[in-house]
C-alpha cells in the first residue's frame, strides 16, 4: 500500500467530473451489453480513459479548473434536484404558490383555507386556497 501513496503524491485523484465520467461510462457499457451494439462498449470506455487520465495527472491547477467550470455547468441540475426533493418533503405540511407578477416561489401552510398571499418580493398580493 505504500507504493500506492508514494504512485499517487503530487497527482490530481478523483473529483465529481470525474465522477461523472465513470458513470457515464458504465450506463454506456451496460446499455451497449443489453442493446448488444458493440461499437456503444467501444464509446463507452473513451469517458473512462478521461477520468483515468484526470485522476492520475500531474497538472493539478489545469485539472482543478476543469473541475470547477463543470460545477458551475452543472449546478442549476443540482439546484433543480435540490428544490424539487425540497418541495417533496414539505408536501404534507406545507403548498407552493408563484407570484403571478415576478415568478417568484411562495411556500404557505396547508389547511389555512382561502387566504391572501402577498409576495415579499414585490408585494403583490393575491388568493389561494392553502
């Protein structure tokens, strides 16, 4: 194990693109395996060469970067997954209206009824049945 550490000092190892890169490659494998269309296998590998590539580089700042402008590609995905498992939570207790005005989410209590909702945004007010 000691040689393993002493292989790997002063290189990139793993991060979420890479990640990412693994995943894709088995869904790719696995699908060409069912499909049985051979050529998909053979692309499936070329996601996993990447990220083997990534993982053992010895430019730790190029690699970094390319990590950090796939965060910020991806973070309205993980926004998106976090809102929605958010709202999924909440949705025995609580009911999410938009303003009608700027767009704006509003999240009120169930079982009030009829009531006014005013947006604290641009105060516009308007109904909804929680």
């Amino acid at each position: 194990m000691n040689w393993f550490k002493k292989f790997m000092m002063g290189r990139y190892g793993g991060d979420q693109l890479s990640v990412v890169l693994i995943l894709l490659s088995a869904i790719l494998t696995l699908t060409a395996d069912f499909a049985k269309v051979p050529l998909l296998a053979l692309i499936g590998y070329v996601p996993l060469g990447i990220a083997l590539f990534r993982m053992l580089s010895k430019n730790t700042s190029k690699r970094g970067m390319e990590n950090y402008k796939f965060a910020i590609f991806i973070s309205p995905v993980y926004s998106w997954f976090h809102k929605t498992g958010e709202r999924l939570g909440n949705v025995k207790t609580h009911r999410y209206f938009t303003c009608p005005n700027c767009k704006q989410s509003l999240r009120v209590p169930r079982g009030k009824g009829k009531i006014t909702i005013t947006c604290p945004k641009c105060k516009t007010e308007f109904k909804g049945q929680s």
